[in-house]
C-alpha cells in the first residue's frame, strides 16, 4: 500500500534529530536551543543526508507559535496589558525606529537601494516571540512586571508588523504604484479597521462565548473533550483572525488566551496544551536552522558580523536606554535588553515579502536568516549573563517616589510584593488584626494593600532606603512573597544585613532557587509543589487516624 510520507518524514527526522541534538546540547551544559537549531541545519536543504520538507515544517513551526502565544495570553490578562501600555507602547516604537536606522545604514553601506534597506531594517528590528517566552518561562518570569513589559513590548511590535506587512504590497506593488499616497492612506485605514475590529470582537463577543463554551465542556467531565475544545479555541480564532481580519496567527492566539485567562479554568487549560505547545515549539526551531544556508558565513563575512552586531548590540542597548529614560531599574532594562537581542517569525515573513517584491537582494534575506540563528543561539547566554549580573550585584534602586515616602507604622511583620500570593498573606493576617507594613512597587496593588488595612511602602525592596523605611530594622519577620528568584535572594540578603535576628520566609519556584535564597540567609523557603505534597499526605493521616 502506497503512502505519502512527506509530512511523517519531516515530523519524524525534525523531531528525531532535534532531541539527538538537544539531548548532545544538554550533556554539554549549552542551551537546548543550540542543538535544535542544529537540527534543522542538519535535516534542512543546504547540508547533506536526510532532507526535510521546508514548507512543511514551517506550517508546523507556525501551529507552535500559535500554541506558545494561546499559552502566554492565559498567563496575561488584559489588565496587565494595559497596565504596560505607558512604557511598552512609546518603547517598542523607538526601539523599533532605532535599530530600522542602523539597518537602513548597513543596507546603503552595501550598495542597497533604499526600500530595500528599509526593509532589511525593519526585519532587523522585531524580536522572536517564540524565543522571547522560552527564556521567560524558564526562568519563571512570565508573570512578573519585567515579564509583562517585554510580552507588552513584543505585542506592540507584532501590531506594527502586521501594519508593514500589509503596507509594503501596497507601497511596492502594481496596485501601490498606480494609487499613489492616496492608495497608501486608504490600505493603512482598512488595517487599523481590521484590527480595531478584531480588538472589539474579541472584547465584546468572544468574550462572552468562549468562556461560556469551556465551562459546559468543563461540566460534562471529559478530559478528552475538554482538551479538543481548548486547541480548537486556540487554532480556531488564530485562523480566523489571520482569515477575516487579517491579523497574525500569534495575535489572534495571544487574544483567545488572554480571554480564557480571565476563568477559573485557565490553570487546566494551560497544563492541557503544554505537551503540544512543546513539541511544535521544537519544530519552529528546527524549521529556523533549515532555511539558514552555511555558505553566508563564508561568503560574507563582514556584513554578517554588521548585522549580528545591531540585533545582539543595537538593539539591547537601545531597549535598555529606552527602559532607563522611562525611569525603570536595571534590573527591568536589563531583561528586557536581553528579550530583544535577536530576531524570529516576523523577519521571515519580511525578507520573504521583501524578495518577491523585488525591492530587497537575495543577499539581504541571507543576512536576515543567518543573523536570526546566530542572536537566538547566542540569546539564552545573554539571558544567563543578565540573570547572573543581577544575583551578584542587585541595584540599590529607588523608584523616583522613594525621597516622598510616607514614614509606615512600625509592624512585627513585613510582607514583599502583593501580587497573587503577597495578596492572600496580607487578607488573612489583616483580617486577624495582624499589624502588617506591605512594601509594593506597583501602585495598583499598593492601593489594594491599603484598602486591606496594611501600612504601605510604595518602591523597589531592593533598595536598602525602602527596607529600611518600612522599619525591617525592629521587625520580626519579613516574608517575600514576589515569584522572582534573583530579586528574592539578594532582598534576603540586604535584609539580613539590616536586621540579623529577622526571621525570614520567601517563595521559590524550583530547587536552584530554594538553594540560592537559603544561601543568602533565609530561614524558611516554601515551594508550592512541596507545600502541596505535605499538606495532601497530612490530611490523608489525618483521616485514617
């Protein structure tokens, strides 16, 4: 019996040799990354031996992105994304001007015409959300305000892309150089249709829909079922974004995530798609190292290194100067300067469209593709690196509010961070007339904190000045309830300096960081998956008892 075996085979070698690859990248301590993009190169149509189907890989590639941004939206809700829009907004649009310039530069330094640079440019200056959301999630930063600005940041630049990509047909086409100016103004207004459009549907109707839809498929107590129904939300409205209102798939999953986010039953439905969200993520990768042809290295050399340098250099420090000038801490600048040091999916898209319009050189879509494998290998070192630098010498910051702050009522108990678990803490000690001082660098959950009945500190408890201000120095206990590891570990530490009899309690994610922050002077460290455990084996005793 015949069988076609193209879309097996590349699912089979892509998948195959990527954990051969990544399996090889983890026994040399290197990023998993490394080694699938490596698989790709491997299994791709520029090297020798098994040769994979391009364009099916990259359909695959593109159901991953869809799963990944579905999974990201259910960890962030439409309050978080507008509670960015001051600094990711203005950031993602000066951020993308910045590193367009450096490219337009390059690109006439080569002999380029000028659209052509533009474009290579503008494909220089959008990072990988893909590869963005790997590095937050594994270091649980995806639902930390530094995680919230560089997602918001990177949505801001995908809306910007889905704008080019419209515009450029338009401006370079047969049908943009009939109409003019006037043909340009209309085709922009019918994408800011498209998109507001979009917004209002999935505010006004989806909304409404999906939620209702999940909850009876909750209710008939299918696993299964309840699994089908989450990835047809998830493909469903990204194809139908993509088909009706012409927006990316990765927008349209980002929204329908972000809408289930808002239930009771987001937590399930993000455990529901993780496998899948894994799998095909892998393939994006190995679909990234197969377009990459070795020959660039050699053949040009020189403006290979110009355009590494603008997306591993121009862009992170321009995003860190950007971060800074808004008044945000190092620390935000630096994770968000590492975020953006690389390039992905919207510069395919780009350099293909660039090409066909035949306004772009064959040369510069080389450039684009070997630059995009060369910044996401090297990203996860950069996250590393800026991870290190912040547990070694955590800034002393001080919002600019700091030199105002109120003098709080000296409290026995100090909690950090009033977020989903700070926010627990604080009702239930207040609630049992526990004198409480709640240090919050966010003015939305200080405000809360307040209402509670806490004393409040509004800035960075990083900073020795707002420890102090909250009286940690005739504290008895301080507890440290914000889900990031590094800033924990260095916060125990300046606290235990302050006050060396302070009983201390903080919160970690993984093994790595109940270690670091019990080397830094913590007495107590919980860990939810453990708390769980014991809690669950008590009340089995307790019931045979």
């Amino acid at each position: 019996m015949p069988h076609d075996t193209s879309l097996i085979g590349t699912v089979v070698a892509g998948l195959g040799v990527a954990f051969l690859m990544g399996a090889l990248a983890h026994r040399l301590r290197i990023s998993p990354i490394a080694g699938y993009l490596l698989a790709g190169v491997l299994v791709g149509p520029f090297t020798p031996g098994i040769v994979a189907d391009t364009g099916l890989a990259l359909q695959l590639a593109e159901i991953g992105v869809i799963l990944l941004m579905f999974g990201v939206g259910l960890h962030f809700s439409l309050k978080d994304l507008l509670a960015v829009r001051n600094i990711a907004v203005p950031g993602a649009i000066a951020q993308i001007a910045v590193a367009s310039g450096l490219g337009i530069a390059l690109g006439l330094s080569l002999g380029w015409p000028l659209a052509g640079s533009a474009i290579f440019g503008l494909a220089l200056s959008v990072a990988s959300t893909v590869v963005l959301l790997r590095a937050l999630q594994a270091r649980d930063m995806v639902e930390t305000e530094k995680g919230r600005i560089a997602v918001g940041w990177l949505i801001v630049e995908d809306l910007a892309m889905v704008l080019a990509l419209v515009l450029l047909p338009a401006m370079f086409g047969g049908r943009g150089d009939e109409s003019g100016g006037a043909g340009l103004l209309q085709s922009a207004g019918i994408v800011a249709l498209k998109v507001v459009g979009f917004v209002a549907f999935m505010l006004i109707v989806a909304r409404r829909i999906l939620p209702a839809v999940l909850h009876w498929v909750a209710h008939t107590g299918s696993r299964e079922l309840f699994r089908l129904a989450v990835l047809a939300i998830a493909l469903g409205v990204a194809f139908g974004a993509a088909v009706v209102f012409d927006v990316s798939f990765a927008l349209g999953a980002f929204f329908a995530g972000m809408i289930l986010g808002e239930t009771q039953l987001s937590r399930r439905a993000a455990e529901e798609t993780l496998p899948l969200r894994d799998a095909f993520a892998v393939l994006f990768f190995v679909s990234v190292g197969m377009l990459f042809d070795p020959k660039v290295l050699a053949e040009h050399p020189g403006p290979l290194v110009a355009t590494v340098a603008i997306i591993v250099v121009g862009k992170a420090v321009a995003a860190y100067a950007i971060v800074r000038a808004f008044g945000h801490g190092s620390q935000t600048a630096m994770t968000i300067a590492a975020s953006l040091a690389q390039i992905g999916e919207f510069s395919f898209i780009l350099a293909g469209l660039g090409v066909g319009l035949k306004v772009m050189p064959e040369e510069a879509r080389d450039l684009i593709l070997a630059g995009s494998i060369l910044s996401i290998l090297f990203n996860p070192l950069f996250f590393t690196l800026a991870v290190r630098r912040m547990r070694a010498d955590a800034p002393a910051e001080v919002e600019a509010a700091v030199e105002a702050l109120p003098e709080a009522a000296p409290s026995r108990t100090v909690l950090i961070g009033y977020g989903r678990v700070g926010s627990h803490i604080g009702e239930l000690l207040c609630g049992k007339g526990e004198a409480l001082t709640v240090i919050e660098d966010q003015k939305d959950r200080a405000a809360a904190a307040g209402e509670a009945g806490a004393a409040v500190i509004v800035g960075n408890a990083a900073s020795e000045t707002v420890l102090r201000q909250a009286g940690l120095d005739s504290a008895s206990t301080l507890l440290i309830a914000i889900p990031e590891g590094v800033e924990a570990g260095a916060i125990v530490r300046r606290a235990r300096a302050i006050n060396p009899k302070l009983v201390i309690v903080a919160r970690a994610h993984s093994d790595e960081e109940v270690t670091d922050i019990v080397r830094h002077g913590a007495d107590h460290v919980v860990m939810a998956e453990r708390e769980t455990a014991a809690r669950m084996a008590e009340r089995a005793l307790l019931a045979r008892a």
